[in-house]
C-alpha cells in the first residue's frame, strides 16, 4: 500500500482520502485452472453438502445458486490471510 500512497500523494490526493481507500483493500486469492496445486474451490455449480443437508431454496421455492466454493483443507495452507468475514456465509 505504501506505493499506493506514494502515487496518490504524488497526484494531489487529500490524506485522508487515500486513507479511506486504503482501508478498503482486502487480501484477494485468485483461483487458476491451469495449476497442478490443491483445489481451492470452485466458481458456480452446486459444492458439497452432507448428505443431510438440503440444497437451499429461495424465493418461491425456487433453488439458489452458487456463485463459488472454497475448500476449507486446502486453504489452510494460507492461514495467515486474514479472510474478510462479511463476504463469507
């Protein structure tokens, strides 16, 4: 962030303006279909549910969709990413 910062200064940008923004930034990890590594999760389709667990329903009964997945065993390999809770159910 502290290249961030510099280019923001260098631009004229207020304080705390930049300080906003940059509260903002999260860690990301990025999924690739071309590695060889673990999968991490999966982008769409329905993931695994224990097979007591119903798919979900919405409104009018109608099933929700999976937008993605991450698989819990293979990412704890990066425990130390901090995960933004909000955007995870």
């Amino acid at each position: 962030m502290t290249e961030f910062r510099e280019i923001a200064l260098g631009h004229g940008m207020p304080r705390d303006a930049i300080d906003y923004w940059v509260s903002l930034a999260r860690p990301c990890l990025s999924l690739d279909g071309d590695g060889d590594g673990p999968v991490m999760g999966y982008f769409g389709g329905r993931p695994a549910l224990p097979a007591a667990v119903a798919w979900p329903a919405g409104h009018a009964h109608l099933a929700l969709f999976s937008v993605c997945s991450r698989e819990d065993l293979a990412a704890r390999r990066f425990e130390t990413v901090e995960l933004v809770s909000d955007f995870l159910g």
